[in-house]
C-alpha cells in the first residue's frame, strides 16, 4: 500500500467560506478519495490561517479579539465542509499549541543554517496578499489582485531569509523534475521568475503581535506567509512526530494559481534551508470568474455557498463545480445568474434527466422483465465503450485533470442511454413474451447496462460520494461502490436490483 500525503491551502479567517474556498476542498477531497480507492493510504490535510496583519484587522474591525474572531471562522468553515462531504483526515489551525510548536522548530533550523539576516525594509505592502510588493508588481499603485485595497508604504526593521542563495537549487530541481510544479502554465511561470533572479525576502514583523514570536527575538513574529506554509508539516508532528515521519514529504499540495510563488519557490527553499526535503509535487489551479474577474467577497456573498449546497444538494454542487471548472485553468461566467442558471441546467440535463432517468429505465426494466434479478455479466459493444472509458478516466486522474475524469464517466453514460435506444430492451421482451424469442439476447442487453451504471457509480464516488452510493444499492450493491480492483467481480456480483426514491429529483 501506497502512502499519499495530500495538501490544500489553508484559508484566511477574514471572511465566511465562498465558492472560491469550495472548489479548491472540493477538488482535493475528489483527488483523496480516488487515492483512496486505489488502495493508497491517504491522510488529507486541511485548515485554516489566522494569523497575520489582515487577521488582525478584520478582527478590530468587528470589535473582536483575535482569538474570538478565528474561532467564529473556523466554525463557520467546518460547517461548511460537512456539510460538503469532505473527507479530510485533519484540520489545522495556525492558532493551536502544534503548530505554534513546529513553526518555532522549523525557524530555530533555519537560523542554524545561517539563512536569517537582520536589515531594514522599506517598500510596498499588500495586506490583502500579506505580501510585500515590487513596483512592477503594481497596477495603478495597486496590487492587481486585491485592487480595492490601498497599498501601504512600510518601513520596518526585519529579520531576512536569504531566498536568493537557493536560486540555483530550485531552478535545476524544477529542470530535473518537471512535474514537481503542475500543470505546465504554472511551471513555466515558476521557471521564469527563477531564471530572473531572487531577492531575500522578510521572515517576520516587527509591529504585528498576533502570531508566532521569532525565536530569540521576541519584539517580532514570524512573517505570516512562513507561520501559514508550516502548517503543511505541523500538522504532521514536525520536527520528530511519527505521522511526519511516515508521510512527509508531501505527494501533492493543491493551489490556487494566485499563491504558486509562495509554494513553489519559498516553501521548498524554507526546507532546503531547515534540512528537510521539499513536496513533491505543487498544483496550481485555475478561478471561478465572474464578468471577466476573479470571485471576490462580493461576488462570493451573492453566490452563497450554503445557499447553493441546498438547491440541489451537496453533490450536486460538487459535481457541477468540477465538470464545468478545468482543473487546470479558469471558467468565467458573465454574471452571477449566469452561473446559477448553468447550474440549473447542468442539474436537470446530467444528473436528472441523463444519469438519473437511466437509472431508473434500467431497474425498472429488470424489475419488469427479470423479476429484478440481474442477468449474469457478459461482454457486448456497451461493456466495450465502459471499459475505454474506465481507461479514460483513470488516466485523466492520474493526471488531475478532473473535469476530464468527469467527462469520461458521462461518455458511459450518454453510451448506455444509446444503447437502450437501439438494442430497444422492451421489443425484446416482447418478442420473448410472444414470440419464444431467446432470452439471451435480453439478458446481455440488461446485463450490460448493469455493469456500464456499476462503473459510472464507481468513477462518480469521488466526485458525488453520497449519490454514487445511493446508485450502487439500487443496483443492488451493499455499501459504498467498489474500489477499482474490485469493480468487475463487484458487478458481476450484483443478484437483485433494489429500486428505490429519484436518484436526483427534478426542481
């Protein structure tokens, strides 16, 4: 068995969950589970930063403690994420004694490096970013991501890492292991900034008091971009904990293409600098847009998460966010309504009508026919298509591609409601009924469309956990559908059909 240490990023507690936050958890939990069924141990990490200037602010700015805000936050995430379905094994928080603990372990490491020097900075920051901004960085005076906020102009003695002595380092591992940054626009990216040269870049500051002291100098607290990327090895028991030991280093850490510099270029040179061997693998993926722009609180408000986990369900919405967002780049609707109107229509076309009127054309056909015993599993032109189909999506998989692996799983889906269409299941029984026909030619008709929606429960179990389940039992499976050695014995397995309530009721 495989170990499979599987990261996103931790969001700020500056604000509720949105649809930005969503489609991240989402996409990882979908990659865990499939991990999963292929056999690997997998541990999925999640979390939350608060820590930091914004942190702070936001706080003050709601009349509240620091400590009481990011309580509040978190709470309001994890009620978001059950109800989602996550299946993290872990959620960090940058405010817990653990974290606190490796954070200090880590940096005391780098200081025995002799990576940290003491100089005095003066330049641009962005509290949005929690990042301190170059002038061609700027658009208008304003960072390009967070246009709405004013850029301070900042003076502060800090303490340095020295970034720029890792330069070549990262370059020729980037070279050597090309999937270490994915998908290829972001590791062209990363290479570019590489080849242009790196500036040392501040470990702490010196007038926030809400985060981690910096060991030996108690008048500053560790830089929160260095106290956030941590968490990804404090949570595992960093320095000398058993899951660190076992796991780390990380096979996957899950991005939003906005933050690639921070863990494609600071993170693996922080380890380098603490003696510990960086993840193995970054993905950077694409946004949500809204008329041309990146989700924003406002946009996120209006497209309220808890709103949209409840018009059509949970799985639903985790199905739509991954078929129609590309994994490795971006979707942008025109409006908001345009979004909810797409989600309609994705709901009722594909899950109702599509998957779920199959469904039920099928056991209906086999309760009618067969007196709901399923028919023995036999090849055909349908069990084909499933089966390069199966290949398709394992691959698109592999490769996160996740919108691809969704596409395949409908292929069998759009091919079995064919395949109904021309074989004509109720002429044959008719014929049978009638006629003496062979009651060959039915049975591998229903037998295979048995097996096709055996696999499409199997491929859709990452992605709508809940309804792939429910698909299984009516199927007359037990539990939730086989992991994917398992998958032809499990349909062949299959007795009795179990027809049961609408797979995906029609609004």
């Amino acid at each position: 068995m495989s170990r499979f240490y599987l990261t996103t990023a931790i969001d700020y507690s500056n604000g509720d969950p949105h649809l930005g936050h969503a489609i991240e958890k989402i996409g990882a939990d979908v990659v865990a589970r499939y991990r999963r069924a292929c056999g690997d141990d997998v541990h999925f990490l999640i979390g939350m930063d608060e820590h930091g200037q914004k942190v702070q602010q936001e706080a003050e700015k709601q009349g509240s403690a620091p400590a009481e805000w990011v309580d509040r936050i978190a709470e309001a995430f994890l009620d978001v994420w059950r109800r989602l379905g996550l299946s993290n094994d872990d959620f960090i928080r940058t405010s817990e004694p653990r974290h606190h603990r490796g954070v200090t372990a880590l940096m005391e490491r780098i200081a025995e490096n002799g990576d940290f020097r003491r100089a005095k900075y003066e330049g641009h920051y962005c509290a949005g970013c929690e990042a301190f901004k170059k002038d061609e960085e700027l658009e208008d005076g304003r960072c390009p991501l967070h246009p709405g906020r004013e850029i301070e102009w900042t003076e502060e003695e800090n303490w340095f890492f020295k970034l720029s002595d890792y330069r070549d380092t990262l370059l020729e591992r980037l070279r050597n292991d090309p999937d270490s940054v994915r998908p290829r626009t972001r590791r062209n990216e990363i290479t570019r900034l590489l080849e242009s040269g790196l500036d040392d870049i501040s470990a702490s500051r010196s007038r926030i008091r809400w985060g981690v002291p910096f060991p030996g100098d108690e008048g500053h607290t560790v830089y929160v971009w260095f106290d956030a990327l941590s968490n990804y090895i404090t949570a595992i028991g960093y320095p000398d904990g058993e899951t660190f030991g076992k796991f780390w280093p990380a096979d996957l850490h899950i991005i939003g293409k906005d933050i690639t510099r921070f863990h494609c270029v600071y993170w693996p040179a922080m380890l380098l600098a603490a003696g510990v061997e960086p993840a193995k693998s970054v993905w950077g993926h694409g946004f949500i847009k809204i008329g041309g722009a990146k989700l924003s609180k406002s946009a996120g408000t209006e497209l309220g998460l808890v709103e949209l986990i409840e018009r059509h369900g949970p799985d639903a919405l985790r199905y739509f966010l991954l078929r129609e967002v590309p994994w490795d780049g971006d979707r942008d609707y025109p409006s908001t309504e345009a979004f909810i109107e797409q989600f309609d229509r994705r709901y009722t076309t594909d899950l109702a009508n599509d998957l779920g009127n199959l469904l039920n054309r099928v056991v209906s056909m086999v309760s009618r026919y067969r007196g709901g015993a399923v028919p023995p599993a036999r090849g055909g032109e349908l069990a084909d298509r499933a089966a390069v189909a199966l290949a398709e999506y394992r691959a698109a998989m592999e490769g996160y591609l996740l919108h691809k692996g969704l596409a395949a799983a409908f292929d069998v889906v759009r091919a079995a409601n064919g395949f109904v269409d021309e074989t004509k299941p109720w002429a044959l029984a008719k014929a049978e009924r009638e006629e003496g026909a062979d009651a060959d030619a039915l049975d591998g008709v229903l037998s295979q469309l048995i097996a096709a929606l055996g696999a499409v429960a199997a491929m859709l179990a990452p992605f709508t956990p809940r309804k792939a389940a429910e698909l299984w039992g009516t199927l007359g499976g037990d539990g939730s559908p086989p992991a994917f050695a398992r998958l032809e014995p499990s349909v062949a397995g299959l007795r009795t059909v179990r027809p049961g309530g609408v797979l995906f009721p029609r609004p």
